[in-house]
C-alpha cells in the first residue's frame, strides 16, 4: 500500500489543542495534524515554509484567509502573508466548506430542530456567511453577533442585508489590521469570562459559529440549548455539557476523538484529489456524500432534549435585543 498523505493545519491557536489523526477514505491513507503556534505569526510562517512541497495540502487554521459577506470576499492581510508563504503546497482556510458544508448542514438541521422562528445567535456571519444564509433560508430569527464579538460593540444585527453593508464599509479596513485584535488566538482560546455579552447567549434558543468566538464569553449555565459549531476537543464537549448544553451539532466529523476544523477537512479534500488549490463548491459537496464525511449530532442531555413549540412570530413582537 502506498504511504499515507500527510494533511497539516498551521494554527495561530493555542498548542494545547494540537492532535492527531489517521484515516482510511477510498483506499488512501492520510495522516491529519493540527500544529498550533500559539499565536505567533512568525512561527506560522516559519512553519508553513517548512511543511511547503513536503506535504500533501496545508490547512490554515485560527484564521480566515478571506471574510465573505454576500458575492464579495475580504482577504485579510495577516492570512495572505501565511498563504505566501507556501510556494509549492495548496493552502486553504475552510471558507469552501463553509458556504458548501455548513450551509448544507443548517438545511438538514432545519426540519430536525425545527428551526423555523427559532431564536439563533450566530456569532460570526462574515466568518460564516453560508450558515448565515442557510439560517435565514431555514426561517429562523437570526441575531448576527459581529460587531458584539468581533469589535466589542452592543449593537445587535438582524438582517443580512445589513451585514452586507456594514462589510462593504467596514471590512475594507478592519481586514488591514492585526488579526488577533479581531479574534482570540494563542491563550486566548483557553479562557472564558462571561460579561455583558451573556445576555445574547440566553435570549437564544440555538448559538451558532466559530467555537471559539463562542466560547470566549460563554456564559455558565446554558441550560436546554442547541449549539451548531466545531472544532471540538472531548475536553471542550464535557465543558459544554458542564454548562447543560442539550444538543452539540458538529458541521465537520468527529475524528480520532474530535472534530476538525473546516481548513483542516478542505486540506483534506484537495489533498485526495491531488488538486494545486481549492476545488469547487459542487465537487467539495460531491466528495462530502461520496466519503460520508458528515457531521455530528449528541445529545449531551442525561434525557433527549427538545426545544419548546415554536410560536409563529406576531408582527412587532420580534422579542429582539
């Protein structure tokens, strides 16, 4: 049998989260790492260098190459620097499981959870547009947390359309600057305090996105809820269950005891198909069903956790932050 294709993730995480794993899909073996630096870009770099043309693909992980809002993409300066850095190897960031993936996980959740009029914080819609647009399509009552999470402002969003605004005006700047002043790197992602923003994880119903947006504000008791997200150690999981969170959807499969990241299943997927790059939207669906790479739904109540008949939302009576 020929050696197995190794598929690394460069993380500006913390290295605590670094794991391990190995897998048979089709007939090929691949060996699956996530390396994190611990929030040092220089270390990144220095290790993508390395990895380039030794490696099957490399996945970039604690960082988003580009912010997505509507048709158009934002790239973020400091994640350009690190593709740069690869000369030889495919370097992807997820964004093409995330409008394909994602989107198609909301829409099977839909019936399931019955999210229609359900209340849903997204933490991220610029990280996640696809979920963002797959929430809307579901019928749920989404409040987009990206100036709450990302910029630290108390100004809640509840049209797409004004995400799309606020992105056209606003990312054109915000993309140019450090990207740990946008989201937790390095130890960052080890903590949780709750404050002010704690008030939007108990208005929702679902809490949607990045673990780590979510979790750096996670609030103790999250009792009965649904969480739509991955990038999962079993150490994060007793963590959720800690808090009595009822249902953990994962959009990516558990692997070896955890959930990857989307950058590290994209890696994947273009390290099968031998590709130079990312591949297209359909052909990363069609490989998704092909190999059963799918996600997870537990329930991480002692019982099956349900959510509350939904009511149909009376006009002017959102019940909004």
């Amino acid at each position: 049998m020929s050696s197995a294709k190794r598929v690394v993730s460069v993380s500006l995480g913390s290295s605590r989260r670094d794991h391990r794993a190995e897998l048979e899909l089709a007939g090929e073996r691949f060996v699956l790492e996530r390396i994190g630096t611990d929030g040092s870009m220089d270390r990144a770099v220095q290790l993508i260098r390395e990895l380039d043309g030794q490696v099957a693909a490399i996945g970039l992980g604690g960082i988003d190459l580009y912010l997505v809002a509507g048709g158009r993409r934002y790239l973020i300066r400091d994640a350009a620097k690190l593709a740069k850095a690869a000369q030889v190897t495919p370097v992807v960031d997820g964004s093409g499981l995330k409008n394909t993936l994602e989107r198609q996980v909301v829409q099977e959740l839909a019936g399931t959870l019955d999210l229609a009029h359900r209340r849903v914080l997204l933490v991220s819609a610029v990280d996640r547009f696809g979920m963002a647009e797959g929430l809307v399509e579901a019928g749920a009552r989404v409040l987009f947390g990206d100036l709450i999470f990302s910029l630290g402002l108390p100004v809640p969003i509840y049209r797409l359309s004004t995400i799309r605004l606020l992105a056209a005006l606003l990312l054109p700047v915000l993309t140019q600057l450090p990207f740990q002043w946008l989201y937790p790197t390095g130890s960052q992602q080890e903590s949780s305090k709750a404050d002010w923003r704690s008030r939007y994880y108990q208005w929702a119903e679902v809490i949607a996105g990045d673990f780590h947006f979510i979790r750096r504000h996670l609030p103790q008791d999250l009792g009965s809820k649904v969480m739509i997200t991955n990038t999962v150690t079993s150490e994060d999981v007793e963590l959720l269950r800690g808090r009595g969170l009822a249902t953990l959807v994962t959009t990516t499969p558990e692997l070896d005891g955890r959930s990857f990241g989307t950058n590290v299943i994209e890696a994947l997927l273009v390290a099968k198909e031998g590709a130079p790059g990312p591949l297209k939207p359909e052909r990363y669906q069609a490989l998704i069903r092909e190999l059963g790479l799918e996600g997870r739904v537990t329930n991480l109540a002692q019982e099956a956790a349900a959510l509350p008949q939904a009511q149909p939302v009376k006009r002017g009576a959102r019940g909004d932050l």
